[in-house]
C-alpha cells in the first residue's frame, strides 16, 4: 500500500515537472487577459447603464415632486424608472 502511495506521488512529481512551462505561462495570461476582460465589459455595462438613466425625463418634469414618499401623482409607479423614458405627460418644468 505505501510503495503504491510513494510510486503514485513520484509519478505525479514526473508528471509536473515534465509539463511545459508554456502551459503554466498560457493559463497565467489567460487569466490576466479574463481579467482585463471583465474589467472592460463592467465599464462597458456602467457606462450603458448610465445612459438608460439619463434616458429618464421626470428630473425636469413639473409633475415631479423630489418627494420619496410621492415622486409623481401622475404615474407614481413608473416615475423615475425606465418605464419613465417616453412618458406621454412629461411637460417642462418652469423654475
Ligand atoms: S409625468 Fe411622467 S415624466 Fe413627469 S414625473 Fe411623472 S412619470 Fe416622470
């Protein structure tokens, strides 16, 4: 049992030692490369989020309260959410 343990470990050294380095190398930059990847799909996704955002119209609108508990008495459920973006009562507001 032991000299089937000791010759299992001394085929899995020759097994790591005998793999190319270039394989260590191709996994570590995969990896860099995920992660640079990632990176610019999070910015990508911010950055189209953020234009959705400033798509919503009820910041300028004169039926918006800037009240959390009423944001809008016209359409209280879509004010300030996407549902927003081609709102049919949107009127200007007048400061
Ligand atoms: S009327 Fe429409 S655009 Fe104006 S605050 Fe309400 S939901 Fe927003």
């Amino acid at each position: 049992m032991l000299n089937a343990i000791a010759e299992l470990a001394a085929r899995l050294i020759w097994l790591l030692r005998t793999l190319p380095n270039a394989v260590f190398a191709g996994l570590a930059w995969g990896l860099v490369l995920l992660g640079i990847w990632q990176i610019l799909a999070a910015g990508r996704d911010t950055v189209r989020r953020s234009q959705a955002m400033h798509q919503i119209p009820c910041a300028g609108c004169q039926f918006f309260t800037n009240d959390h508990r009423l944001k809008c008495p016209v359409h209280p459920q879509a004010a300030m959410t996407a549902e927003a973006v081609n709102c049919s009562d949107f009127e200007q507001a007048v400061f």
